[in-house]
C-alpha cells in the first residue's frame, strides 16, 4: 500500500552540559503538528550513545501504523532494523487490523552502526545491558544471569537500565530518584552498573502502554547500542500463559533488533512463582524490590493494589514470610475489593490456580475466588458499553497519569 500520509522525523543535535545528555528529534505528523521526541541521560555516558535514528523509528512505529502514514527519516537507520520493523508490522497488524496498518518506513541514510571496538577492550565479548524496573520480571532476569545459571543462553550483562517516565510520571522526580537507589542497591550487590534515563515518550507517543511498552523499552535501549550489543527485555508473562496481542512477547520483541544490536526477550520459560522464589534469597532484593507502579507514592509498594494484592499472595503461595519491601500485609477484605481488568485479571486467575495446586484452602482463597467472580461480571458490563464511553473512560485515566 502506498500512503500519502508521512511522518517525518528529524533528527536534532544533541545538547550536552557537564551533567547531562539530551538525544531528541522533531516528529512532524502529516498535518504539519510537530512534537519532540527526546531521551536524557547523565553526561558520563555520551560515547555509548548512538549517532543514528533508529531509537526514534522504533519508538513512532506503532503511532504511525495507527495513524496509516508512512515514515519518513532525515538521518541514519540501520537497514536490518527496517527489515526487521517489516515483520512487526506483519504481526500487529495481523493481531489488531483495525488499529494497525502497514506502512513504509524510508531514510535519507540506510547504514548499519559501526561497532565500537573500545567499549569491548578489543575483545570479542558481548556485552548486554536489561532494562530495570525493580520489580520481580527484571530482578529475575538480572539476578539469574549474574548468577549464571542460564546455560546456553547467558549473556553477559553490565547494567540495568531503569528509565524515568514509564511508570514513574515525569513530575514526579523525587519518587523516581528514590526508587533509582532502591535498584541501585540491588545491582551493586552483584557489581552490576545502573543506567538512569528520563524520557517523554510517554508524552509524546499517545498509543495504549499495553500495546507500546517494548517499543518504548527498546528504543531506550538501542540508544546505548555503540557501548552493549545485546538489550534484554525481562518477560511479563510465561510461555504457558501467553496472551496477544500484548505489548511484550517472544514474537515481535526480537524484531526490535539491527544487526549491531539485538533485542532478546528473556525469561519466558517460566512462571512469575518460579521467579519469586529464584530471588527470595537476594536479599537486596527481599528489601528493595519495587513492584506497584499505581500507589501515590511510586517510589514503594502500596500494599493495596492489584500487582501488590497478586505478588503478596504469591509469597504465601510459596511459603516465604513477607518480604521487608512490603510494609505490611493484606487482609481478606482488602482481597474482596480488589479491582482487575485484561491481563491483570489473567494473572490473579494463575494466582488462584496456584494456590489450589499447592492445597490451600485458607480464608483468603475463598475471597480470591469471589473477587474474581465479580471483577467477571464487572468487565462484562464494561465491555458492553458504547465505543465513545470507552475512549472516555481512558482518556480519563491518561489524564490522571499524566496530572
């Protein structure tokens, strides 16, 4: 198909200070509206930071095959990352149709990133960077790598990349900067470095964060591709449980990589129980782990959320006593009001098949299952609302992210 609608990207130069290092570009959507697209990090790390635009394509592709407009690209992209893009293209817009179409994507430059043969001490080892959260998918895929435990498939990982403006809003710097040394004292304990980046990408790029998280997480990651040759995206959900379409999977994640930087999505094979109990004995972790990203206060858990409600339950499941970054426990009434939707209500239903498995029978099984039974019937009648009401109801929610 050939579109008449383009985005152009352009690329700007970067602004550096003796603090910090600003990579950006203007995106100018087909009705000449134009919105800057742009990543930060701290000044030390400007040689890894790449010199091209494919962090800027990954980032629009989802946005311009919403909006059915080609893209246009005045800099640098790699051409096995537009090779790649074709076949994510062929995914998403074979999962979702009517959201998505094909487009084409054209640069001024087609070149692949040269290497920098520096950053390896002139020796032929990959290095691998993760993106981190501090919760339990990224813990999990830092902490068994470092530990070894991976057989074939180790990488040999150096940072953490724990990105500002993703579940923590922009505003909120001190919950952020509180939570970064959270995860720096879980990556320290294994000599692992802790990359921070604040990004508006959330901003700027208005498509479901279901639907857009690796893409957002990829490109973040590709930026730093003349320092790591390999990006690992931790896994949401296992192999047995696998749901699309879904933002992050084994699918389309690894069609986020060029031939100098590859995407792996890892950890897939097992179970976010099995991953709870892989890093119950990381202690650093048992103290800072960071999984609730919907309390007021972004920097801890709430103890009263759907994530928080699922991973407490999960420690129960496993016999483990409460971990220290949970502050306090849950009650069977605080179980009863809890309230799921989509894949949250997928993974509490993993969390009651669990606890069956295992025989428990306690107060708050009984509660799990009638929660779930409501939260049913409640997503039902949501489903049957009009199309307009929908899109009311989520822009009202972006609003309140973004407030």
């Amino acid at each position: 198909m050939s579109l008449t609608n383009i985005t152009h990207i352009w690329q700007e130069e970067i602004i550096e200070s003796s603090e910090s290092i600003t990579v950006s570009s203007i995106i100018e959507s087909s009705d000449k509206k134009q919105t800057r697209l742009w990543y930060r990090l701290p000044a030390k790390h400007r040689d890894i930071i790449t010199n091209n635009c494919d962090p800027f394509v990954i980032a629009n592709i989802l946005m311009a095959m919403s909006q059915l407009t080609n893209i246009v690209v005045h800099g640098t992209v790699s051409p096995s990352l537009l090779q790649n893009l074709a076949e994510f293209q062929a995914a998403w817009s074979s999962w979702r149709p009517n959201q998505y179409k094909l487009i084409e994507i054209t640069a001024d430059i087609e070149q692949e990133e040269s290497v920098n043969k520096n950053n390896y001490n002139n020796q032929n080892i990959d290095k691998a960077i993760t993106t981190f959260s501090g919760g339990v998918d990224s813990s999990f895929t830092m902490y068994r790598h470092s530990q070894k435990n991976c057989g074939r498939q180790q990488e040999n990982i150096k940072a953490g990349l724990m990105v500002h403006g993703f579940d923590i809003p922009l505003a909120e710097e001190e919950a952020f900067n509180n939570a970064a040394k959270k995860s720096e004292i879980m990556l320290s304990s294994l000599g692992i470095e802790l990359i921070t980046m604040v990004t508006n990408f959330r901003q700027v790029i208005p498509i479901n964060w279901e639907d857009t998280f690796a893409t957002a997480l990829a490109s973040c990651m590709i930026l730093l591709q003349r320092g790591y040759t390999k990006g690992l995206i931790p896994s949401s959900l296992p192999y047995n449980a696998l749901a699309f379409p879904y933002g992050s999977n084994p699918i389309t994640d690894v069609l986020l990589s060029s031939k100098t930087f590859q995407i792996i999505h890892d950890g897939a094979a097992f179970t976010r129980l099995e991953k709870i109990k892989a890093i119950s004995s990381w202690k650093e972790a048992s103290q800072n782990l960071r999984i609730c990203w919907e309390g007021k206060q972004k920097d801890r858990n709430c103890c009263r959320c759907e994530k928080c409600v699922r991973n407490i339950l999960n420690y129960r499941i496993l016999g483990i006593d409460l971990p220290e970054c949970f502050e306090q426990d849950i009650s069977d009434n605080q179980i009863l009001h809890t309230k799921v939707k989509g894949a949250q209500l997928d993974a509490l239903e993993r969390t009651l098949k669990a606890a069956k498995t295992a025989g428990i029978s306690a107060s708050w099984v009984t509660a799990l299952e009638k929660t779930l039974r409501r939260n049913r019937l409640r997503n039902s009648v949501i489903n049957s609302l009009p199309v307009s009401i929908k899109q009311q109801l989520r822009q009202m929610k972006k609003r309140a992210y973004q407030s």
